[in-house]
C-alpha cells in the first residue's frame, strides 16, 4: 500500500499513542566506533530522492528461500496487480505471520496507532545513526518506518529503546488489519539530517510525523550498500544469520527471516 506523504505530522496528545518524542542517544557499536570504516564506491546505484525510480532489482541468495519484495519503491502497480491511487513510497513485502526484523541496529523513535486510509494500524519507526550502519560519511541518521503492523505486537516498545540488527520487531499483518487486504509490511526509509519530528494529525484524523530535513530513499540502495552491484542495479539481498558478525557490515541487511536451504 501507498501512504499519502501529504501533511507529514501527527497531534502530540493521543491517548491511543504509545510513545512519542525525542529518542535516547545512540549506543554506539563499540567496535565500529574505534574507527572510521573505508568510503566505498556506490556512485552506480541511485537513491531515489523525490520517490524515483531507481532500477535497482533484488536478487535472493541461491542458498537461502527468502520471501520476495513484492512491490518496488516508486512502483505504481500494488501487490495486487491493481494500480495505485499514488506512486508507491517504500516497498512491501512478506507473508502473513512472518517475523520483520530489524535491519541494522538502531533506537526506537516513535510507535503509534496510524491509518493511512485502510483503518487503524501499528507503526513503528526506528533510528540508525549512520555509525550503527558503518558508513563514514552520509546522512547523521537514517529512520526505517514499518507500517500495517499489528498495533499490540509493538506497543510494548519504548522510545530510545536499543534495537539490534536482526531484533524481532513484529508479525506481517494487513493493511488496518483488515482481511480483505493481501498481507504485507510497508517499509520506508528516511535519511536524516537532524532528528527533530513535527507531530499533527493527517486527512485520516490519525497520526502522522514530519521531519524537515528527512528525505525518502529507496530501501534497496541501503541493502545493496556492502556490496554495490556492479551493474549498478541487481541488489544482492543479505539475510541476518544470527550467527554472522555484522560488526562491519555497512548498510542494512533483509527485514525478513530468510531460511537455510
């Protein structure tokens, strides 16, 4: 599905809001902190400031079964095949009950009840300081919003809450959990320059964030950062093993468990 990037913000007082404002200063990876890691060469992919296209493809790892993105940033076709009322501002992927994990670590910044048209949701949208994806230079923070989640499987969650790489976050669920809607999980990522939020109410009387400085991306230039396509297009995609250590690894890594196969 497709959020309205009109009117960017959302009211401070709901009571049906878990957690609002400023987030906990980052914890620093320790071991990413002893030294500034090496620029690499990414000038062949595109961003897609603006919600552009960007023609970057995912492309699964052979050894393992990963459930497919199944609609692109910028996309104007939905899951469904159908088309969209508005060019599409992350990607959705994800089968009912699948686990979305945390795609590099990070701090909870906000969790609230949305509804981007479809009815009431969970939301949930994390902070990663670019020291937390191992990039030298860049944006001071990146946020990765996750939308149509089941609103009592994340409001445990606490502002400046650590998260790490690869954490449980929540369940796929459906657009306002509604059962007429194919399962999915909208995720969007942001670069940020300062980590200031506006919060008002959008066309829905539900609510909604803005920040100045952050622009839309698309998430497959931050899963293809590792280990840039060389024909500047076919995205590698990285599944979080637990067993791995991702203490360099720059960028994020696949928000879906992914299985050995």
């Amino acid at each position: 599905m497709t959020k309205s990037k009109q009117n960017r913000g959302v009211q401070f007082a709901l009571a049906t809001i878990a957690v609002f404002g400023i987030g906990a200063p980052l914890a620093l990876n320790p071991k990413a902190a002893q030294s500034e890691p090496e620029a690499i060469d990414t000038a062949d992919m595109k961003k897609g400031y603006g919600i552009k296209e960007t023609g970057l493809k995912p492309v699964y790892p052979s050894n393992f079964k990963c459930s497919p993105i199944t609609s692109l940033y910028a996309s104007w076709i939905d899951i469904d095949g159908s088309r969209r009322d508005e060019i599409h501002s992350g990607i959705d992927a994800g089968k009912f009950g699948e686990w979305i994990l945390a795609p590099a670590s990070g701090t909870v910044r906000a969790v609230w009840e949305a509804n981007w048209q479809w009815g009431s949701e969970g939301a949930l949208l994390l902070k990663h300081d670019r020291r937390d994806v191992n990039l030298p230079n860049g944006s001071k923070y990146y946020y990765s919003e996750f939308d149509h989640l089941n609103f009592d499987e994340i409001k445990h969650f606490k502002v400046g809450q650590k998260i790490e790489r690869g954490q449980k976050l929540a369940r796929v669920s459906r657009p306002g959990e509604q059962s007429s809607y194919l399962p999915e999980v909208h995720w969007e990522v942001w670069e940020v320059g300062s980590d200031d939020l506006v919060w008002r109410k959008n066309r829905y009387d539900a609510p909604e964030w803005w920040n100045e400085t952050a622009q839309l991306i698309d998430p497959l230039y931050m899963l293809g950062i590792n280990n840039p396509p060389k024909d500047g297009t076919s995205v590698r995609i990285t599944p979080f093993e637990a067993d791995r250590d991702f203490n360099r690894y720059r960028g994020f890594t696949y928000i879906l468990a992914c299985q050995p196969k």
